[in-house]
C-alpha cells in the first residue's frame, strides 16, 4: 500500500473515531504522527493544529444542523481560547524539541488516564 493510500486511511479511521466520540483530534492524530510519520516536533504540532481546524470545521457543521451545540458554553471557551492558542504558537517556535515532545506525550497520557477513570 503506497503511503498516500495509507495516510488516507488512517484520516478516514480517525475522522470516524472524532465524530463519534468527540475524543480531541488533536489527542489522536498527534499520536498518530508520532508513530507512523517522522516529523519534528514543530511540524508535528503545526499539521496536527492545521488537519484539526479542516476536520473539525466540517464536524461542527454537523453538530450545529443536530442542534447539539451549546453556545453558553462555547463563547466563553473561544473568549480564553484564541489568546492562549496563539501564545502557544509562539512558545512552539522557541521551545526545544525534546521538552515539546516530552510535553505532548505527558498531556496524551493525562488525558488517556482522565478518560479511563471518568468512564
């Protein structure tokens, strides 16, 4: 199976897993790049932020035409959001690689960990 065909895939598995269980694409597909594509840590959080805005455009676009959207919860989430995505952004330039790795393997385990006992 040449790599497109298997990217493809793999997209198409995880898409389905984010709209089903809303579990963050981000959790996921980062996971997902760190084990099957080579990527440093930088790219690795700037194409799992940019597949993240396309796919889950199209996933609240389905929530909104379900009416399962709850706005009084959504505005304030923006509102704290926008400012710390963007200072995120900029510490990403500037951190080390080890240390962003290191971060992002520590926040899948928390939320692995979160997910298992709050079921």
């Amino acid at each position: 199976v040449n790599g497109k065909v298997k990217t493809v895939a793999i997209g198409f598995v995880l898409g389905c897993m984010v709209g089903l269980t809303s579990v963050s694409s981000g959790s996921l597909f980062a996971l997902v790049l760190m084990t099957f594509f080579k990527l440093d840590s930088r790219k690795l959080v700037g194409t799992d932020i940019t597949q993240a805005a396309i796919l889950l455009g199209f996933t609240s676009l389905g929530h909104l035409s379900l009416s399962t959207v709850d706005w009084h919860i959504v505005i304030p989430i923006w509102i704290g959001s926008v400012p710390g995505v963007l200072l995120g952004s900029k510490l990403c330039q500037h951190a080390p690689q080890r240390a962003l790795r290191y971060l992002i393997f520590v926040i899948l385990i928390t939320v692995s960990w979160k997910l298992i006992h709050s079921a």
